[in-house]
C-alpha cells in the first residue's frame, strides 16, 4: 500500500528545478515553500485546467499548506530518523538512481539528440570496406589498414578526388560507379549504424569524416547537402506490373484506371479490381507510412510531392511497372512531444544506448578527475595462473598501499580490485580460457570501473541535477506524510472502537437505509421445458402453491431465499413493484431464476456493523480536520499575499 501511495505522491507533487533566490510563497513554522515549486506542483496537478485563477490558486494553496503541515509534524517528532523510514528510503533513492541515470542522463539526450536531427535529411556518399563484427583480428587489421591508407590520402588532397577514390577503392559495389553516392538518409539510422549517423550529422557539407565503423564495415562518409525533413507519408497505391502485360499493355491500362479515377470512381474499388500488388489491393491498396530511401527516388518524390490527403499521382513509372499512388496523410516531424514518443519506441533497445553509455562514464571520469595505475593492473594480470578459470581461484592479499584507481580522490587498491572479481564468479567463470589471462584481466577491469564510477554518478545527482534532489524531497516527505498520517487518522479510525461508536451514535441520521424492496428469488433446477413450467405455474396459482407442487418431483426442483434489495437494483429492473408481480424468467445461465416481488420496506436506520465501511471514512475526515485544526495552532502557516496575488492571472 505504502509504495503505491508514494507513487500517488510523487506524482502528484513533483516539484522541479527550485532556483535560488526563489521568492518565498509561504512559510509553515518558518520553513520557507517557493513559488518555483508551487507553480509546478500547481501546473501538475490541474493539467490543462492551471488556469491561474484566484479561484483555483486558493484551492489548490489550500491543499498544499495542509500537505506541509503533516510533513512538519513528522519531522517534529522525529520521524524523519527513524531508521526503518531511512533505510526506505535509502532503498527508493536506489532504484530510482539506477532508472534516473538511464532515462535522464542517457535515454533523454539521445531521444533530443534524433528529434534534433529528424529535422534534416542529409545526402551522403561513402566509401567502403567490408568486415563484419565477428571476424578475425587479422582481417579487422587489414580492413582498417585500408581505409585509414584511402583517409590519409584524401586528406593529402584536402578531400578532394572523393568520388574517383570512391569508383576505384570503394567495396560497396552499387554505389561504387555513381561516386560512392547513397542519397538522402535521415535520424535514426538502424541498429548498428550509430557511429555512421554521427559522422553524417557532425561533419560539414563536402567535408570529410574520419573512418567510422559500422556492423557492416569502415566508412569515410561525405555529406554532400542537406535539405529540411521530408518526413513520413502515409499512402496506397495502385500496381500494374511490366512483366504480366508488357510495358506497353501496363501503360495502356494504367491510363484506363486513372481516367476512371478522375471520373469519380472509388480508388479502393479501382485497386481491388485491377492491382496486381496481392499484399494490398483488398485493402484500398494501403502501404501505410513510409520514409526516404524506402523505395525507388521516382516513386518517393511523386508520393512527397503530393499537396493534400487524398490526392493521387499520375502513372509514373518504376522498375517494376507502373503506380498511382493516393496520399493519406503526411506525418512530419513538428510535433515535438509526439516525435519524441515515436523516437523512444524505437531506439528503446537500439546499441546507441551501449555508446552513449559509454560516453557519459568517459564523461564522468574526466569530471572526476579519474587516474589508473596501468603497471598495478599488468603486474596483477601477470601474476595469475590457470585456476583463474575455475572455483578454485583464490584472490591473492595485497596491501592496501597498492592502489589502482582514484576518483574524485577516492582511491581503490588492487586489494578491491581481487575481491570484485573474487565476487563476480560468472564473469570469470564465462572465459573459460577464450581468453588470455591479459586480456580477462583487461574486461573485469574495466567493468570495475564502470560499476565505481556509476556509484560515484548515481551518489552525486542530488548535487548535479535539481529535479533529482526535488525527486529525492518528494519521496522522503511522501514516506513521513503515510506515516504521521497513519499514525494519526488510519490507524486511530480503526483501532478507536469506544470513539467510532461514539462518532456513529452522534451520526446516525447519516447511516440510513433508503426504502428498498422484499423479494423472493425462486431457483428451479430442471431443463428449460421444466423451468418454464414452473414459471407459468407461479403466475397462475402464487407463491403459496409453487413449492408444494414441486416439492416431491424429480424433475422439477423450486426453491426459494427471501431478499431485500435497493429499489433500483438491476435484479427487479422492469418489474411491477405490486403484490404476485414477478420478474422475467432466466433461464442461462443454469440454474433458472425469477424474482418475486412481497412489499417495500420502509426506510430504516442501520446498524453500526452495516455502515462501518462509510462510518470509518467519515471518521477518518473528522479526525483529519481535528488534527488540522492542531496543526494550524502549533504551526503557524503565514501567506505572502503580494507574491500569491502576482500569480493570479
């Protein structure tokens, strides 16, 4: 329960990004509440519907004074040292960190890093050479051998001669005759391609890149123009293709169709009788959306140049045959917030996440001022032996004098360094001697490194980042606010049993039954001939001969329970509320059922047992107005009204 009512909280209160020298909106006991953090909590909580209006801002100001009364209090009495509610905490700060680094520091710069670039297209030419990510180390050194021999020499050349270095040395066989030319691309690029992207994006208009690879190979890319995003069409077409009439046969009945769609007939109708394209004819022709280099250039520039949803080309003509491509809406990239949602679906498990990762903790060893001790490393590496490979390792001792990292002027030994590897048994164990011992070594170093410095990031967001520390302040006043209320109304409403009695005594008129309806239900166990026997038999002779009659059939089983219910519940729905009046008989599902209606019940007061649900709510409001009411006496709440009246729109 506690966790869900945090999550409630948090959401609910969030406040971002408290800039010094905030004036102050009020004070609770002089613990000052800024107008930075009212106003988000405002603007979050209402939505579209923060209208700044005097009406609301009280409303709401009202809410949130009640809110810091409750915190103060808990920590008056201590709460906030306790050390379950600590360690609560402590577990909450964790998992959220971990969530933060990831979402914030990585997954958030990368989404504005692609919705940046959606807004371009950039037309690129490339030269190639071919080496896949699981070959060996000797042809990987080949490979970039060469393309780094094709980059030197560009670059003796200020970058000139691309494009007949490009037809000459180029390994990419398509592109290779036109220049190394691929045409226009645009962000994100697929899985794999990332280094490929950026080098796109980051290097000037006839410039040169630097040799990047990609899961395919080495690149130098050279971008050549760009132009503002096309973005995605969303279209259906009609197919007739060269190979079933000849090019002749297809052009004539192409012309047919579209003299006919511009004679008013139905393009679906048109695509269904006469395109050859199997996957889509029964369905208007519908392709769906589709971006730049999909599909041949002829057929993109016709379908982007249409004007509004609903226009269609006229024949043009591909490899394949000829098309008539309908326009159905166009989805550029101007929306923002809506852009960014389709951009996180998509790089969501994307290997940029791996390199920007890998880019934030270069970062943040840099910020920290990280140093390593590479000849403490070698001369563990060196003194290890076969059993490294097996259970029966044992970690060597070491004086903690011989360090091997330092962060942020934290040093780690070689001691820490042994007991990391000591512990992570499935990390050396996955070796298994596919590895020299070097380079074992080399990969659980630097997955010590990084586990340090992501503790030293996530230990510092509070100082680096304000909405993290507003985030941590929200979750630590959350908890204190389940528990002093806990404490104070829910736990006192449920165990109070002499002051529940007395609170329901001193409210009984607001426990009342309103006037409800006496029924019999009637069961019959029988097939539906029986039941509706039964049933016609009620209606003619009454309750008084029904049980009688069945009472020793085999057949035929009536039984019956007396009921009270509300006077508009369903099971009596369209029944006359008169003496011998029934129900309509149902017969599924088994067994069959009808209702009989006896006479109205007054309305009645009800006992505490039948109330205690609402009697416990409301004396849970009364015990929380009570306590407010202390509160507001203990702890002076004091409103700056000028800054309050700035607010008002």
């Amino acid at each position: 329960m506690r966790i869900l009512y945090l999550v409630f909280i948090v959401l609910s209160t969030l406040s971002l990004n408290a800039q010094k020298n905030d004036d102050v909106l009020f004070t609770v006991d002089n613990n000052e509440v800024s107008v930075s953090e009212f106003k988000y909590i405002y603007e979050k909580n209402n939505a579209d519907n923060a209208d700044y209006s005097k009406e609301s801002l009280d409303e709401y100001l009202g809410l949130y004074k009640k809110f810091k009364l409750k915190v103060r209090r808990a920590k008056d009495i201590g709460l906030d040292t306790v050390k379950s509610l600590q360690d609560e905490l402590a577990g909450y700060r964790k998992q959220l960190a971990k969530s933060y680094l990831k979402d914030k520091e990585i997954s958030n710069k990368l989404i504005e890093e692609v919705a940046v670039r959606m807004q371009e297209d950039i037309e690129i030419q490339h030269i190639f050479v071919a080496v896949d990510l699981k070959t060996s180390e000797e042809k990987l050194a080949t490979a970039q051998a060469k393309i780094n021999n094709v980059y030197d020499k560009l670059m003796q050349n200020d970058g000139n001669g691309f494009e007949e270095m490009a037809k000459t040395l180029s390994e990419d066989k398509i592109t290779a005759p036109n220049g190394g030319r691929l045409g226009f691309y645009t962000s994100p690029l697929p899985d794999g391609f990332y280094e490929f992207e950026n080098a796109m994006y980051n290097t000037n208009i006839g410039d040169i890149s630097k040799p990047v690879r990609s899961r395919m190979g080495f690149h130098i890319i050279r971008p050549v123009s760009k132009r503002p995003a096309r973005g995605e069409m969303e279209i259906a077409h009609i197919l007739i293709r060269n190979k079933d009439r000849g090019k002749a046969g297809a052009k004539i009945l192409i012309d047919s169709v579209y003299s006919l769609l511009n004679e008013g007939k139905s393009f679906d109708n048109l695509a269904a009788k006469f395109s050859v394209d199997t996957k889509t004819k029964h369905n208007g022709g519908y392709i769906g959306f589709f971006g730049i280099n999909q599909y041949e250039e002829t057929f993109e520039k016709a379908a982007f140049d249409l004007n509004k949803d609903g226009d269609y080309t006229e024949p043009l003509a591909t490899n394949i045959g000829y098309h008539i491509i309908k326009r159905i809406s166009k989805r550029d990239n101007q929306d923002i917030p809506r852009l960014k949602k389709r951009i996180q679906a998509r790089i969501n498990k994307n290997d940029r996440f791996e390199i920007a990762e890998v880019k934030m903790i270069e970062d943040v060893k840099i910020e920290a001022g990280y140093k390593e001790d590479r000849l403490s490393l070698k001369r563990f590496a060196t003194a290890l032996d076969e059993t490294f490979y097996s259970y029966k390792w044992q970690a060597p001792e070491y004086e903690n004098t011989v360090g091997l990292i330092e962060l942020a002027g934290e040093k780690y030994n070689l001691s820490d360094f042994a007991f990391f590897i000591k512990s992570n048994v499935r990390e050396r164990l996955k070796f298994n001697k596919t590895k020299n011992l070097e380079e074992a070594t080399e990969e659980l170093f630097e997955k010590f490194v990084k586990e340090k410095v992501m503790a030293y990031e996530e230990a510092n967001l509070e100082r680096k980042h304000d909405d993290f520390r507003s985030l941590m302040r929200e979750y630590r006043e959350g908890i204190l606010l389940f528990e002093i209320t806990k404490q104070e109304v829910w736990d006192k409403a449920s165990k109070d049993t002499v002051g529940l009695n007395k609170f329901f005594n001193a409210h009984t008129e607001n426990y009342q039954w309103p006037e409800r309806v006496k029924i019999n239900k009637y069961t019959i166990l029988s097939d539906k001939i029986g039941a509706s026997s039964a049933y016609t038999y009620y209606q003619k002779k009454g309750a008084n001969k029904i049980i009688d009659k069945y009472r020793k059939d085999k057949d035929i089983d009536v039984s019956f329970e007396e009921m009270i219910v509300d006077i508009d519940s369903e099971l009596i729905s369209g029944m006359e509320l008169e003496e011998g009046k029934v129900s309509k008989l149902t017969l599924t599902p088994k067994p069959a059922t009808f209702y009989a209606y006896v006479a109205k019940v007054k309305p009645s007061p009800k006992t505490i047992d039948e109330a205690k649900g609402y009697v416990i709510a409301d004396y849970q409001d009364y015990l929380e107005k009570e306590w407010i009411a202390e509160l507001q006496k203990k702890y002076p709440v004091k409103v700056n009204k000028k800054v309050l009246k700035s607010l008002t729109k």
